[in-house]
C-alpha cells in the first residue's frame, strides 16, 4: 500500500522543489500535504495521519524537535524524518531521544531521498506485518487456552482427570479451581426459529451473559461451552449456602431472561458437593436434571393447549401434599389418605372428561421428578412415563383413579425403600475387575461397563454415588497400591514398576506417585516399611485432592 508523505519546512522554495520534482505516484508514495512550521502543521498531521513526516528542524512558532515530539505521542506510528541545514551533534542527540528515523542535511537530492523513504517505508512494513504476527499468535495462543481450559472442564465432568492432575492442570492455566463446594448447571439457549441468524445469535449471547452475572453474584464458577447453544457451568464457592441460594434462584433467573430476550432456556441443576471429583456426580446429575425438565416442560405445554390454558391441578388434587404423604406416609395410610385426598377427582365424569387424565399425568410427573432427586432412581425415565401413561389411560372410573394412585405411592416406597445400598454387589465386581485388569494401559470405564452390563454413563455415576470417588481416581489408586507393594517387596527398577502397574510413561508415573503418597520413588523405597499402613486398604491411601 502507498505510504503517505507529509511535508514540514519554512522555506517554500525546498517545499515546491521536493513537491514537483519528485513523481510521487510513480514512486509509490502519495504526497497528502505540507506546512511552513509546526504549529500549522499539526492539526493538518492530525487530520490526515501521514505514514511519514519529513519535517525542518529551525522553524519559527514551533520547531522540528517539538512538532517531533508532539507527533510521537499523538501518532506513535507515523515515522519521522528531520532534515536541516546545521550538522550540530546537539540536534542528532535530541533527534535519538525522540525516536526519530533519520537524521540528513540539506541540501538532499530526490533520488537520495526516495531511497530513504523507500528504507523507511520497508520498515513500516516490517513492523506491520510483525504486528500482525504478533496479534495472531497472541489470538492462537488466546484459542489454545481457552480449549484447553474448557477440555479441562470437560474432564472433569466427565469424570476422566484424577483430582490430582486436575488441579495441577488448572494451576498451569491459572485457573482457581479450588474451593470448598461445587456444583454444576447445564444450559441449553435457543431462539425462536423466525429469528435472523444474527439476531438469534446476540440473543443467546446476551441470555448467557445475563446468567453470568447472576452466578457471579452468588459464587464463582468455570464454563465450558458445548455447543453453539450449550453451556456448562461449574459453581465454586467456600460457603455451602450461596451456592443452595443460587440454586433456588436461577429458576427465577430462567423465567425472567426468557421472558425479556424472547428465548427458551432448557437448564439442570446438580447438586452441591464438597469434594473437586463430585463435580463429576453433579454433573450427571445436572444433565438428568435438564432432561427430566425439558420432558415436563413439553408435557404441562401440551396441557396447557389442551385445555385452552385454563387447566389448574390442584382443583382436582392437591399435589404438594400428595408429595408430603409419599415422602413421611406409609403402606398402612394409603388407603384412607388417598380416597380423602382424591375426593376432587370423584366430581370428574369418568372416561368422558379429560380432566381427570391431565391431573393424573400431571401430578406422576411431580412424583417421578421427586424420586428422582431424593432417591437417585436409575430406571430409565421414558419407560417409567410409558408405563404409568397406560395405566392412566386405563382408567374408566374414580375407584380405578384411586387405584392407580395407590400404584404410584407404592412405586415411589419401591424407589424409597431401594435407595441404600442397592449397588453393593455391582460396585464389587467392578472393584474386583480393577484389581485383576489394572496392570492394562487401555484399562476404561468402558471395559468395566461392559463387564457388568451397564451404560458407562450409568457406571460412572452410581460409583461415584456409592463410593465417594470417580472410576479413574479408583483405577489410579489402586495402581499406585500395587506400584507401593513392587517396590517395597521387589528389586524393580521404577520404570519397570510404572509397566507392571498400566504406566508406560515413567515420568508421569513418578510425579503422579509422589503427588498421592507425598513421597518420591527412592524415598518411599527407603522408608516403605515405616509406611505399610498405606498397602492395608483403599481407604488409607489419601487422595490426591
């Protein structure tokens, strides 16, 4: 591109001659002005942002040095050249301290002034495009980071990073990932459809920095983006109650951002852990939340058509103490609580009135949700609704509504009276799998899943639940056990221990073995046997966390 040249001299016979002597646009300059000091100079300089000043050093109102002095600070990027009738070492020196580009005496012929414009218009591309090098890398670097802050999110959600690592990780991103209490919510933001794409999209920008700001008046979080519309929140917070108020809040949030920027929000919520691997559990959990809420949501929308919008539950029955009853009630109360609580039902006129089956169905969502938050039920959501949606539609008369919500109750007293410890045997013979497969590099989830016959999804969270650690923090735990028993009762070398264990990389063996046992390889080695209490169990081997 054509640098543009700016002129500043007292004497207009040197101002016409390096005007008109010179075939600026042949050279490949654009000549955009000049000036007969500097106080006329300046606001002209300002206006037009030449590329390089060439400018007299003795000029009356204000001189060379001082127009030099102003345009550096003004336009940094704008090159100057001083050109002078005096050879004065004072004036040289003066020049140096205003980071001038050159320095030459008068008289100065064209040609030896094109070659200099020409040096200076070189380095103004060199420094152009060094900029401009700079600044991508500056945006890759930028991008990497964020990947990989988000992959670490990711993982850690997943369920994929050992605790340890985790925090090391996040230490090395300048990530402040340590805190007392975690949890995590999941977004999903859309637009209508007959929103512009780029209408749609400031939308849901705007939604998402409108939720921001409402988690960050109640906690720190992390966020990690998994789709152009989904979002992953990790909460973090030193006070247990900020995060359950936050928690109840963001319904609220919910409803007012979508009401404001014309969006819908799908949104689950996990629950509050105190340890860094629950953020895998609450993870989990948070996508059940947000499916199970998305499923309700549909429902009471198809109710609300249904019945033009005039459709009140509780007219019929009452379902919060419904919910009360199954959660304190008995067996030995259903019978009278029930008929006295679905007293509303018997004004219904049964089959021919749809009421009746919009109250039911209503109010087996509320149960199923209920169960699902205290009790962890594993059965598959969808089945369950399938199943008593049926049932619902078998029903021809109030007896048979009775009957159906006795079923109910003594579906949610199943799920109450299953909820302790129904995966002992299951989590058993994953640990056993471990303990006879660990010594495989490519031992996963997945192989364990597959050697009980459930979803690795499933696994993941019911080990977590019942054991208080993820499978990986598992699977690491016991291979540094095992690595602690090679090297107290064998001569191995630490890289043939590493091998033996499922590490090929000895190096990463070494660091992820003092992090857990605070020892290093030869320190352990010397002093093992002071420290056999940690070979006992899994339980005496302290976390990496």
């Amino acid at each position: 591109m054509n640098k543009r040249i700016f002129l500043v001299d007292d004497e207009i016979v040197i101002r016409e001659n390096i005007r008109k002597c010179i075939d600026w646009t042949k050279e490949g300059f654009i000549y955009c002005g000049d000036a007969s000091d500097g106080e006329m100079a300046l606001p002209l300089i300002e206006e037009l942002k030449p590329d390089i000043l060439i400018t007299d050093i003795k000029m009356p109102f204000m001189n060379g040095l001082e127009l030099s002095a102003i345009v550096r600070k003004q336009l940094p990027q704008t090159k100057i050249i001083l050109i002078s009738g005096h050879d004065e070492f004072d004036y040289v020196r003066q020049a140096l301290k205003i980071w001038v580009e050159d320095y030459c005496l008068k008289p100065i012929g064209s040609a030896d002034l094109i070659r200099l414009l020409r040096e200076v218009a070189d380095k103004i591309d060199r420094e152009a495009e060094f900029k401009r090098r700079i600044e991508q890398l500056t945006r890759d670097l930028s991008e990497r980071e964020q990947q990989s802050r988000e992959q670490l999110i990711s993982q850690l959600c997943g369920g994929l990073i050992p605790s340890a690592e985790a925090i090391e990780n996040a230490a090395a991103l300048q990530i402040p990932l340590i805190a007392r209490f975690y949890a995590v919510i999941l977004t999903d933001i859309r637009t209508n459809s007959a929103h512009e794409e780029e209408r749609a999209t400031i939308s849901v920008s705007l939604a998402e920095s409108e939720l921001a700001s409402i988690m960050a008046e109640h906690a720190e979080y992390l966020t990690a983006r998994r789709s152009r519309t989904e979002n992953i929140w990790v909460l973090k917070s030193d006070c247990r109650e900020r995060l359950e108020e936050l928690c109840r809040l963001f319904s609220e949030a919910v409803q007012s951002v979508e009401s404001r920027l014309g969006c819908t929000i799908s949104y689950g919520i996990g629950s509050i852990q105190h340890r860094l691997h629950g953020v895998h559990t609450s993870f989990i959990e948070a996508e059940e939340d947000k499916h199970w809420r998305k499923i309700t949501r549909q429902h009471r929308s198809a109710l609300l058509d249904m019945t033009a919008g005039s459709y009140h539950q509780e007219v019929f029955l009452n379902r919060d103490e419904f919910l009360e009853f199954l959660i304190l009630g008995s067996r030995d109360q259903a019978d009278t609580c029930i008929h006295k609580m679905a007293e509303g039902l018997a004004r219904i006129e049964w089959p021919s009135s749809l009421y009746g089956y919009y109250a039911l169905t209503d109010l087996t969502f509320a149960v199923l949700n209920k169960a699902r938050q205290l009790y962890r039920i594993s059965e598959p959501v969808e089945a369950s609704i399938d199943s008593l949606r049926q049932m619902i539609q078998s029903i021809q008369s109030w007896q048979d509504a009775c009957r159906y919500l006795l079923r109910l109750a003594e579906l949610f007293w199943r799920w109450r009276s299953e909820a302790a410890g129904r995966y002992g045997e299951l989590i058993a013979q994953v640990k056993a799998f471990v303990l006879q497969h660990y010594s495989q590099v490519d031992l996963s989830l997945q192989d364990a899943a597959n050697h009980v016959n459930v979803s690795p999804s499933h696994l993941s969270k019911i080990f977590s639940q019942e054991t208080g650690q993820t499978f990986i923090d598992f699977l690491m735990k016991t291979r540094i056990r095992k690595a602690m028993e090679l090297l107290v009762s064998t001569n191995a070398r630490s890289y043939e221990v590493a091998y033996q264990v499922g590490y090929h990389d000895p190096s990463y063996f070494s660091n992820l073995f003092k992090r857990v046992t605070g020892m290093t390889i030869r320190e352990f080695r010397k002093h093992g046997w002071q420290h056999a209490e940690l070979l006992k169990g899994e339980d005496t081997l302290a976390s990496p966390s």
